[in-house]
C-alpha cells in the first residue's frame, strides 16, 4: 500500500501542471459503520458523522485532475463504544465526463485521532491507520461550487490485534459533501 501511495504521489509531481492548480475546502456528512461478523445486534448501526477539510485540485489532462486532501472523518457505529474519528489524506483521480459531471478514484490512508475510551485498563481497541479505495461521483454546481457523493470501503482490520482484542472488521463510508474551489 505505501509503495502505491508513494507511485501516485511521484507520478503527480512529475505531471501536475501548476498553472491550473486551485485549492478549496469540503464539509459533508458521513454515513458509516464498521463491517464485521463479529459485531451483532443494534451494536452495528451507522453512524451519522462530519467530513471538513481541504484540497488541492491539478490539473493533468482536459479531462483529468488530480485532487489530494486533508480532511477530518468522523466514523465508526452508532454505539459509543464503537466510534472514531480520524485525519484523513485521500489523493482522488477526477475524470470529467462533461464540464458538469466527474467520476472520482482513489487511495485514502487515515490516522486515528480519537476513540471511545471508557474501559479500565485504557487499552485502545483501535489500530492506528486505516487504508480505503475510495470511488465516488460529482457534480460542479458553478465554476466555484461543487458536490460530491463518495464510498469508502476499507481494506485494513480497523481493530488493535495488539491489545487483545479478537475482532476483526473494516470502515465502510458514503460520503455527501458540497465544496468551494477559490
């Protein structure tokens, strides 16, 4: 997974063209839950969560731009026991199939900011970083304003094998943001 990340931030370096470079910010909501056999019963209802942070958008072609952003997640279920919030860097390829409508593709790599703490011991039950393919749609409302509806789906165990939990589970994500590109 680095080495993929690592490639794709080489190759937008070398074919970013900086004179069609804008920046902006995103705020949406999210609605997630974690997906695992071994959570049961009401503990596996989703949870309504915040998306806010900001982007880079390049230019590499007509058709496609280059979007890596630094964004703030709130995930996890419903139940507290089972929240947790990260940081996230998604690097998002955008194809735009008219000047209205995009489709999105991309890695994402996320680090644990918070979780739900209330055992004794104060192990936590969540690993540190989370890694997700992300796919999504938009649509630009003006030249300035746009919105995006986004899937997440995880691809590392969301839980700490370390701290003696015997849960494995990973982050599923449908995000609705709307955006502002200066």
């Amino acid at each position: 997974m680095n080495k993929i990340l690592l490639f794709t931030f080489l190759i937008a370096i070398i074919t970013v063209n900086a004179q069609e470079s804008r920046y902006g910010i995103r705020i949406g909501a999210n609605l997630s839950s974690i997906s695992s056999d071994d959570i049961t019963g009401d503990l596996d209802e989703s949870r309504i969560g915040v998306v806010v942070g900001f982007f880079a958008d390049y230019r590499l072609t007509d058709k496609l731009r280059l979007q890596p952003e630094f964004q703030y997640s709130g995930q996890g279920n419903k139940d507290r026991d089972l929240r947790v919030n990260y940081l996230q860097l998604p690097v998002m390829f955008k194809y735009n199939i008219t000047d209205l409508f995009n489709v999105q593709l991309g890695p994402q790599v996320g680090l644990k900011i918070w979780e739900w703490e209330d055992n004794q011991s104060g192990d936590t039950d969540f690993g540190t970083f989370d890694f997700a393919g992300v796919i999504g749609i938009g649509a630009n409302i003006t030249d300035n304003f746009f919105v995006d509806l986004r899937y997440a789906l995880g691809f590392s165990n969301v839980f700490d094998d370390g701290a003696g939990v015997n849960i494995d589970g990973t982050n599923r994500n449908i995000q609705l943001s709307v955006g502002y590109r200066l």
